[in-house]
C-alpha cells in the first residue's frame, strides 16, 4: 500500500467532488470519522466505501469511540457506552471483574465498528487521573494508579483486538496532569522526571507492545522545557520510544489543536522531525488538509515498517455470542454503578 504519512478528516456526511479529487492525489493513510460525518449506519458505511475505493481497500478508517464523553456512534443508532471512569468504580470492588466487563465493552464496540468498515479505535488511554487537573481527561481515565490504569486499559485493547479492530493507545506519554484543555491551550506540567517516570510514564509501559500509539500535545518542563510531546524530539525519543519503550506505530494527536503552534505546515514538520510517523488533522479543511499533504511524505523506513506492521495486525474477529456477551456487559454496569445501560456515564 503506496500512503502518505497523514490521516485526514473530511468535512461531512459524504465526501464532496474537491475532497475526492483530493484524496485521489494526496493517498493519505488513514481517514478519521467525527460526529459531522455520522448520521446513520448505512451513510457511514457508504462514506468509509467510498473513502476506500479512491485510496485503497487497505487503508485505515479511525473514530474516537471510548464511551462517556467520547463516543462518535451512539443512540438511537448505535448502543452507549459507559464512561472509562465506570470500570475503575468495578474495579475498586472487583479488580477481576472490570477487566472482564472492560474487554467485554471494547469487544461490543469492535463489533459496532466493525458493521461499518471502522478498523481502527483511538483507545484506549493510559492516562492517569490526577487531582487539580483539567477535566479534559477527568472520567475518561481509568484511575488514579498506574498499575490500575495499565490493567483495564490493556483488557480494552484486547477486546478490540478480538473484534477485528486495532486500538491506538493515548496520549503518550500521559494528559492526566494537564491543567489546561489541549485542544484550546498548550498544557505545561512541572512534575519532576523521578514522579513522572514512577507514575504517568510507568502506565504506558506495559502496553508498549500495542501497534498504535498517540502522542499528547503537553510540555513536560522536567523532560522539554520548550516543546510538547508531539514536537519533542527528546520526548518522542527519549521517553516514548526509550524510557516506556513502545515500538508501534506512532501518529500525533490532532495538530489542527491550539495546543500547538505555527502555521500547519510547520506543526507538520516539527512532529515529523521529532520522529512521529503519522501526522493527524482532524477538522475536514480542505485548504490545511492539503497543506498537511504537501508535508507529509510516501511512507518508507521505519515509519512505513510500523504502519504495515498495524495494518497486518488487522484480524478476522473472533466468533462470540454477542446477544450474551452485551447482556452480561449490561447487567455488570447496571449492578456495579446503578444505572440504565446506554446512558453517557
């Protein structure tokens, strides 16, 4: 598969002739769905085909679907799912439980997506939830301890990977001390290197071995004083690929967000030459869209080993009994946190 090194959004609910003519040209890797694409399953379907048949049946179509707060597909549609906060509360009480009730849920969505032709999850996060932070992450993490968070984060990940979606672990390495939203402002954590490798980057560690990975757009003063993770070589290298040691596939969070600054071209190249493979934009603009194309080059090296690498870990989805596996998701949630299933918890 011949890709440039970016995955793009499109505008809206069906690819318009300039977006096609775009797509056709620039072969970006991967496509990524938000709510202003979503409006039924057929249409989704329909959108994803038509997305494949210009770049290639091989490629990428990504959705933020974690449940709680992010969740692209839902009611009436498509089933809700509980917040990532929700199998912490179960694991709390019954640690082996939640990661039951967690691969259960990721498995569930694997099979939503999968209806659809989505392949690819940005889930799950090992971030950790801290107190004074922004609520940017608040319930969306699964805990406060990074062997807590590590476990549940790596049953969601199996769940997908049962489903036949591959799951993309975020935000390497670590949003959870954030004090300000990334997607309006650039977050600066002062944690010393000892806490922060103890404690944020330790959650990461034990799911290097994922074949997807995000980078956060937060400075770590004690690491970079002067770049965020997606921009910091230091920071990619040093940490990402050296002190947690993950070896996949690694894409920038959406660099269309006002964490970041610069024009997007130079955003583009500032990740690129910090060593992340993938550039991410996200708001279907076509004049920055084609400004990321112009930046991002034919996929080879490394870069293009890891990508290949991902997409060969695409799988047939394991054979389960679905109608029993949601019902035992939904009495689990119902019986731990006391709420109606598909509500946004």
């Amino acid at each position: 598969m011949i890709a440039r090194a970016f995955i793009t959004g499109v505008s809206g609910t069906r690819l318009t002739p300039d977006e096609c003519a775009f797509l056709r040209e620039a072969l970006p890797w991967g496509l990524i769905l938000f709510r202003r694409n979503i409006e039924a399953p057929e249409q989704v379907k329909n959108l994803v085909g038509d997305f494949r048949d210009i770049v290639g049946d091989a490629a990428a179509v990504l959705v933020d679907q974690e449940g709680g707060r992010v969740q692209r597909l839902g009611p009436p549609h498509w089933p809700g799912y509980p917040a990532g906060a929700v199998y912490g509360r179960i694991y709390d009480r019954d640690p082996q439980l939640a990661l039951r009730v967690a691969q259960a849920g990721a498995r569930l969505m694997a099979a939503d997506l999968g209806l659809l032709g989505i392949d690819v999850d940005c889930l799950p996060l090992a971030d950790i939830r801290t107190a004074g932070a922004d609520d940017v992450i608040g319930d969306r993490a699964y805990g406060e301890t990074p062997a807590k968070v590590a476990a549940i984060a790596g049953a969601l990940a199996a769940g997908l990977l049962e489903g036949g979606v591959l799951p993309v672990l975020k935000h390497l390495p670590g949003h959870g001390r954030a004090t300000v939203d990334s997607h309006a402002q650039l977050p600066v954590v002062d944690a010393d290197r000892d806490l922060l490798e103890a404690t944020d980057f330790e959650a990461f560690r034990p799911l290097a071995g994922l074949c997807c990975g995000m980078t956060a757009h937060v400075v770590f003063s004690a690491v970079d004083p002067l770049a965020p993770a997606t921009t910091s070589f230091t920071i990619v290298q040093k940490v990402i690929r050296g002190s947690i040691g993950f070896k996949g596939l690694l894409m920038t969070d959406d660099i269309s967000m006002g964490a970041l600054s610069g024009s997007i071209p130079e955003r583009a190249r500032a990740a690129l030459a910090a060593g992340c493979d993938i550039l991410l934009h996200c708001n279907g603009r076509l004049d920055e869209m084609q400004a990321v194309a112009a930046e991002a080059p034919v996929l080879a090296g490394d870069a293009q080993r890891r990508a290949l690498a991902a997409l060969n870990s695409r799988r047939t989805p394991i054979e389960c009994d679905l109608l029993g596996l949601r019902r035992m998701f939904e009495a689990a949630v119902v019986d731990h946190i006391g709420a109606a299933a598909g509500m946004v918890l």
